[in-house]
C-alpha cells in the first residue's frame, strides 16, 4: 500500500507506475478526496477551538450577568456542534473512500525494473544447466502421456473426485511429490529458515495485507457457511499461496531489530480458481486449482532488501542446481511485474517433451516453478507490519519479500520428461532418492479396475 503523504507529494510518479503496470485506476479522484478530507480535517479543528472558545465563555457571561449575551453563546455553541458533526461524517464517507482507493494503487516498480507491456518484454538474465545435459530419448514422451502409461497420475479420477482442474497422484507419482516437498523443506532449513505449518483457510483481511484483495477475489476459493456478507474479516477463503498466511503471522505487530531478517519457509496445498483458464497447458498438471508449493518468506529491514533478494534467488535457484534440472532466471518487466512488486524474478525450468515447440533451441519449453518478489514496504504498510531497532526508537514499516521453493507440480513435470528413459522409465534424480526408500527408477505400476483388461 502506498502512503498518502506519498501519493499526495508524488503523483506523476504513481501515475507513471498505473501506466507501466497497465492498471486502471482515477489518480484524480484520489488526490481531489485526499485534498477535500484535509480541508474537512482543518475546517474541523477550526471549529472544535471556536466552539471551546464559545463554551467556556458561557459560565463567563451568566456570572457577570449577561443572560443574553450567554443565549447568544449557548446557540452558537449549538450551531457549531451540528456543523462539527456534519464536517465529521462528511470527513469519515471521504476516509473510507480514500483507504479503498489507496488499496488499489499498485507498487512503484523499483528503478531498475525494465519498462514493457508484457512478458514478451521480459528479460532473460542467466541460463543454467545446458553445458552437459543428460542424454534424452529421441522422442520424450510428454509427462501427461508418460504419467498415465506408468499409472502414476491420473486425470480422469481426479476430475470424478473434484472436477476438471484437479488429478491424482499415485504410487510413485504421489511418492515423488512427498520427496520433493520434503527434500526442497531440508534444502531451506540449512538456509536458515524456519518451518511453519499454517492453516489453510485465511480470512479477508489476510487476504488484504498481502494485496490479493480487493484485486483478485475472483481467483480465490471462498468456503462458504459462516456469513453471506464477502470481505468481512469472518469469511474463510483457501488460500493461494502460503505468502499470504505467513506474511499475516505478524500483521499489527512490532519487531526489533534482532529479529531480521526473519526467514520463514512452509509447505502447503495451494488454491487459485484461475487455473487452466488462459488457453494454454490444459492437460496435465502444468495449469491446475489445487497444487503443492514450498514457499519462503522473508521480513528485512529496508536498507537490507535488496541484496536480501538476490540472496532469496540465489536460495530458490538451489533446489534446480541440486536436481540438476536445466533452467532460466528471467527479470519481469513492468507489464508482467505484479500489482504487490517493486521487482521481481522467475525461474523457469526447462520440460522438453517434444510436441512443444517454444523454448530453448533444444525444444521443449518453459515452465514457471518460482517468483522471487520484493514488495518493500507495500505489504507491510497494508498489514501494519513494522520494526524498531530499540525499545524506545519510533517504529517503522520493514520489508517484506518472498519466493517459491518450488511449486511441486511443475518439477514433477519437468522430472518426468527430463529424466525419462528409452525405455519409458524415469531416473529418479539422486538427492530425491532417500526420500522415496531408495528407490532409484520408476518403472510404473499396474492398473487397477477394468482399466487393466483394457477397458472391457
């Protein structure tokens, strides 16, 4: 969130972000509403000192006998107090409006962030993994197909279970995906984080801190049952992202300064309604409602952020070099930065299943498994996070950042055609191995049902 001192004393740099980020929003109207609150708020002041003023020469005049001076005064009094009263809810409608307002406001894009439109304006930073990689079978199977051949995933039961959006993972499929949320837990841990384990459903105003609302409730799954009225602070919505909960952790709290930088990491499920939605990877389980993620936050303090985030890239990064999994790190351009980012990078891992043809010379293509963000102060001011140094120093917002660690389901992809074999089996990469009891290739497993007599 951006203050309203910041708005009111930069506007043609909130009106350049609004335009770079391409968000619709009347600067206008926000700064006339800031400005007539203020006048409000001094015309206000003004009429509190003259109603003191007239008040306490009431008990003046009738004891030097001036009754009717005193009329005069107990109805002025009168007449103030109902202006006052008028300012004041006049006052209160253009508050209420102008905190709505300042909660569409998106960030200030960091000075280094590369202006464009869209993520055709993205910028590629550094490519890894490409010097010497594995040998690949002359065709590689896509991980849907191969998923199914060896009977580890399956589509047509999850959407009987939930609906379309939705797949099982079984035998080594869903054995895979505990080892990689386990082994992705480990790798953080030695990078000094702390594991938190919170809950899945989070209210509106945890929601709000983050800023996924009042932007993008049409994305989120809300759980009906506890009220009708939406953004009360009773409403339950699964969560997105385990940003939002442990960002929230420390919502209206003061930190010292021994504290930072805090470093947070937790597994969750993960929900977003959008999945599946934009046109592109409908089949498999590259675009789905419900997916598993390890996610790590950060809080700092603001003078330490940035070499923070690149520190949190470097930590992301680390669970790809450890898979030895080819992969890219990309810089966002304003257009694809994000309504909560000063800046931001995504790590894409490389799936190469042959019938895509966008990617790498080498074929294949990209898949998003990590956004490393820095939000700066924009969160905290709009969770009331903040820090002091001492006891007795004033407090102030800190920063706050996060990224991904990673999202399971993508890696699984990427497993799945990257270390496939000729022989339709898959390697499994050797730091996941003692999470899955050894087990160093999956061969697959036998249908289940009528499937296995070919359907008869």
């Amino acid at each position: 969130m951006l203050s309203r001192q910041f708005v009111r004393e930069n506007p043609e740099t909130v009106r350049e972000a609004l335009e770079n980020k391409g968000v619709d929003v009347d600067l206008d109207r926000i700064l006339e509403v800031d400005e007539e609150w203020r006048e409000l708020k001094r015309r206000g002041d003004d009429l509190r000192h003259e109603r003191n003023q007239v008040s306490s020469r009431i008990g003046d005049l009738k004891a030097d006998g001036e009754e009717e001076a005193a009329q005069e005064a107990i109805e002025r009094s009168g007449e103030l107090k109902s202006e006052l009263q008028e300012v004041e809810e006049r006052a209160e409608t253009l508050e209420t409006e102008l905190e709505e307002s300042l909660l569409e406001l998106p960030q200030i894009p960091h000075e280094s962030v590369p202006v464009g439109e869209d993520d055709s304006e993205n910028e590629e930073v550094r490519r890894e993994g490409f010097d010497d990689p594995r040998e690949l079978p002359e065709s590689v199977e896509p991980h849907y197909d191969l998923g199914e051949d060896l009977e580890i995933l399956d589509f047509e039961r999850g959407a009987k279970v939930a609906g379309g959006g939705f797949y099982v993972a079984k035998g080594d499929g869903a054995r895979l995906e505990h080892a990689l949320i386990q082994f992705m837990l480990e790798v953080h841990r030695e990078q000094g984080y702390t594991d938190v384990f919170p809950p899945i459903p989070v209210n509106s105003a945890s929601m709000r801190g983050t800023g996924q609302f009042p932007k993008f409730t049409e994305d989120a799954y809300r759980l009906e049952g506890r009220n009708e009225e939406a953004y009360d602070d009773e409403d339950l919505w699964l969560l997105p992202t385990a940003e939002v909960p442990v960002t929230n952790l420390h919502r209206e709290e003061i930190l010292l300064g021994e504290d930072l930088p805090l470093k947070y990491q937790a597994y969750t499920p993960n929900f977003r309604q959008e999945a599946g939605e934009h046109g592109t990877e409908t089949r498999g389980i590259v675009r789905v409602h419900q997916f598993n993620k390890v996610e790590m936050v950060n809080f700092v303090r603001p003078e330490e952020s940035y070499e923070r985030f690149e520190g949190l890239v470097d930590e992301a990064e680390e669970v790809l070099r450890r898979l030895e999994l080819p992969y890219r790190v990309l810089e966002m351009c304003t257009g694809d930065l994000g309504f909560t980012q000063a800046k931001k990078y995504d790590l894409e891992v490389w799936a190469p299943a042959d019938d895509m043809e966008e990617g790498p010379a080498e074929g294949g293509r990209w898949l998003e498994v990590s956004s490393v963000s820095n939000f700066e102060d924009f969160q905290a001011r709009r969770a009331g996070i903040r820090f002091r140094e001492e006891h007795h120093e004033s407090a102030e917002h800190l920063h706050t950042l996060n990224g991904s660690g990673l999202a399971v389901p993508r890696i699984v992809v990427a497993i799945l055609e990257y270390y496939q074999n000729d022989d339709g089996t898959v390697t499994v990469p050797e730091p996941l191995r003692p999470y899955m009891g050894g087990t160093a290739v999956i061969e697959g497993h036998d249908a289940v049902g009528e499937t296995k007599l070919g359907g008869e």
